[in-house]
C-alpha cells in the first residue's frame, strides 16, 4: 500500500501497512493471483469480485511486462488484460 487511507496514520513511508516487509515478487504475485482465480471460481464471484480480480491481474500482467520491455508476449498479455476488464465493464452497463 502506497497511499494511506486515514490522515492518521503513524507512518508516512511507502509501505505505511506492511511495516519494514519486502515487496511481493512477481512470481509471489503471480502464484497469489492464480490461487485467488481459482478460488473465485470454485465458489462463483460476484461481478464486483471479478472486476477486483481484473483490474488485479492486468495491473499484475502489466508490471512484468514493464520488468521485462524486450519480451513482446508479455507485452501482448498485459494489453489482453486490460481490455478484458473494459469489455466486462462495457458488458455490465446497462443497455
């Protein structure tokens, strides 16, 4: 976390929440990601669980894609899931 949600917070650091912990790995991030698919699978999402989820995974995708500029399928499947998350939103709106 980044951004502090209360103008009370102690710590004004970059990671106010987490305390001295070191960020996630993309791999960690990734593993946590494919739990979490599948776990909102398994039980049925909500359509607000499966935006989170998508905003989550493209935000995810795009980040390896910055760590790794040179490799065009990365690149590929940032931009795949982002419009993911724009076609389901576009599909949520009301006719």
């Amino acid at each position: 976390m980044i951004q502090h949600r209360e103008r009370t917070d102690v710590d004004t650091g970059e990671h106010p929440v987490s305390g001295q912990q070191r960020p996630q790995s993309l791999l960690e991030a990734s593993g946590d990601l494919l739990n979490e698919g599948r776990e909102l699978t398994a039980r049925g999402a909500s359509r607000g669980e499966r935006f989170a989820f998508y905003e989550r995974k493209a935000t995810l995708l795009e980040r390896i894609a910055a760590a790794d500029p040179d490799d065009p399928t990365a690149r590929q499947a940032a931009i795949a899931a982002r419009r993911q998350l724009e076609d389901a939103r576009h599909r949520a709106q009301p006719s």
